[in-house]
C-alpha cells in the first residue's frame, strides 16, 4: 500500500516506522523548507509494545522519504492525518483537493461532530481512528516514545447527512461489517504486527478520550508538569475526578455512556484506577514513558483541550469547579 504520513511528529514518525518495515511503501508530508530542516533520518529511542508483556527497548536510526508538495495524481492509497485537534481544519482544508481517491485516516482528537472537524474532505473517504502510541523529540533531536500493540478504528457511517461532509456532520454508531476502506486500514496495520480494536461509537469514544485528556492536562497544571505525575496516585485521583465532572457534557451531546463502560472505568472508580496508574507509572516503563515525553502542560495542543472543554461546558450550562479551579493556575 502506498501511504502518506502528514508530518513528521510523533505519532506518525513511530506509526511510519512500523508500516515501512512492514513493507508499505511510506512517505511523510511536510511543510516547503522543512526537509531540509529534519534530514532524511530520525534517531529513536522508543518502546515497543508488539513484543513482550511491558514491551522492547529499540533504539534505531530510521530513514523517512520526505516530500513537500502534494498532488492528486500522487496515487497515495492511505493518508494517515495525526495533528492536534486544533490544526484539524486547516489540514483537512489543505488536503481536500490534493488526495485524489485515497483514504484518510483521521488519527487523533477530536471535539467537534467528527465529520465536522474534518470539512471538506469527502466522508466516504474518510476513515476514524485513534493512536496508541506517544512520546516527544528531545533537545538532542531523539524521539522517545513509546506503542501499544493495538490501534482503535471505529465507524464511519453517516448519519442524515448531504454532501461531502454532511448535513450534520455526524456519524452513528454501527454494529455491521467494516467498510471496504476501514478493511484496507485493517490490514495495513496488521501487517505491521498491529491489533485493530473496533469501536462501535467512535464519536462517543473520541469524546470521552477527549474529556479524559482534559483531566489528565488539568492535574498537570496543578502539578507542574506530566513528568510530575509519574508515580503519584494523588494527582491520578485528582485528574480522574476532574474527568468525572465532565461526564454530564458528554451525555448534554447525547452519548449513550452505556457503550462505553470499559473506557470510562477509570472516570467511575477514580481511587481503584489512581492507584494502579501511579504504580504502573512509577515501576512499567512504557506506562511512565508517555507522562514523561508529553511534560508541558501549556503546549498548544493541551491548552487547547482545556479551553475547548470550558468553553463547551459554559455554553451547556454544566458546573465544571475542578477544570475551572485548575484554569487559574499560570
């Protein structure tokens, strides 16, 4: 399969990584002036969870093919988009016209109706799902990071929508067979050794991943930093319970919370889950990795999950005192 990363960040150098080994041919998208800037390799230093019950150390040169202009005619079959949720438009903009007939694997947060978030790329060519993978670029250029053994794909069936992106913009839950395109990301995936989980209600999934990045970014303003977080089932507690007082928006969007019982355990029994987190974090290294690379707690992706979450709660009319009370830190 021909694929292109947008980027070269984090989640799509590690997840470029696994689909070229695999045999993929894979290409990264960057800005004009920056191939220059990142070079034709990247050192890695990172984790990973295919092998092993905590996974393998690797630490390994990759070469990325790297390119800055971005034709239809380029016949890429996979577009995988992993950007912050808050550079979502202007990325779907930049690629509607550009992507010919590939699909478009949208891989990250989103806060918005889904199909929403990514106007006007064409809904039947879009795909969403959500990394397990994460990590950071040091000042000596290293990325440290750190994946799972599964990636989440959910579905994609549009519901009373027109048009490219729909009427609405969203997108309802789906008990039938995955589609032709979900299949092709299927299986580019486990041909790089990685496990599809299959949600159902990926809207709702993605909101609830959502307000529980809000939680978890809100603690670390309290706390000074994600790396801070490392061990400390005081400031897990704390986050789970800021993320547990933000449940009401979710089902204010009508979320069937039902649907999701697993994923939002850990916002329903904040003490059981603050005390297996911060033993996980403080003795299993790839559990650790992720609070250690993502340590600043007012990068722009954080901020903007913060804001888009008070915001939302505000115009809903839902007290949220814990995300207010952390909002007040500087």
């Amino acid at each position: 399969m021909r694929i292109l990363m947008f980027g070269r960040g984090v989640v799509a150098t590690i997840y470029g990584r696994a689909l070229s080994v695999a045999g993929h041919d894979v290409e990264f998208y960057v800005r004009p002036g920056r191939a220059a800037e990142y070079g034709d390799e990247v050192q890695l230093d990172w984790t990973d969870g295919r092998r092993k019950p905590f996974g393998r150390r690797v630490r390994e040169t990759f070469g990325t093919r790297l390119r800055e202009s971005l034709e239809p005619t380029d016949g890429f079959d996979l577009v995988v988009l992993s950007v912050g949720h808050h550079r979502l438009a202007e990325a779907a903009a930049f690629l509607a016209p550009r992507i010919g007939d590939a699909t478009v694997l949208v891989f990250g947060n989103i806060w918005e109706e889904p199909l929403t978030a990514v106007a006007p790329l064409p809904a039947s060519q879009v795909v969403f799902g959500f990394p397990q993978a994460g990590g950071g670029f040091g000042a000596d250029g290293v990325l440290r990071g750190a994946m799972l053994s599964s990636v989440i794909i959910g579905a994609t069936d549009v519901a009373g929508t027109t048009g490219a992106a729909g009427a609405t913009g969203a997108i309802q839950t789906r008990d039938a067979a995955p589609t032709p395109r979900e299949q092709a990301v299927h299986a580019a995936f486990r041909q790089a050794g990685i496990a599809i989980r299959q949600e159902k209600d990926m809207r709702g999934w993605l909101w609830l991943h959502f307000i529980s990045d809000a939680g978890m970014f809100s603690q670390a303003l309290r706390s000074g930093s994600m790396a801070a977080m490392v061990g400390d089932r005081r400031a897990f507690r704390e986050a789970f319970l800021t993320s547990r007082e933000l449940l009401p928006l979710l089902e204010a969007r009508g979320v069937d919370l039902s649907l999701h019982r697993s994923a939002a355990l850990p916002v329903r029994r904040p003490g059981l889950f603050a005390a297996m987190s911060g033993l996980a974090t403080a003795l299993v290294p790839m559990a650790r990795r992720s609070l250690e690379a993502h340590t600043d707690p007012n990068a722009p992706e954080a901020r903007a999950v913060l804001d888009d979450t008070l915001r939302e709660a505000r115009r809903l009319g839902i007290r949220v005192p814990r995300l207010e009370a952390a909002m007040t830190i500087v």
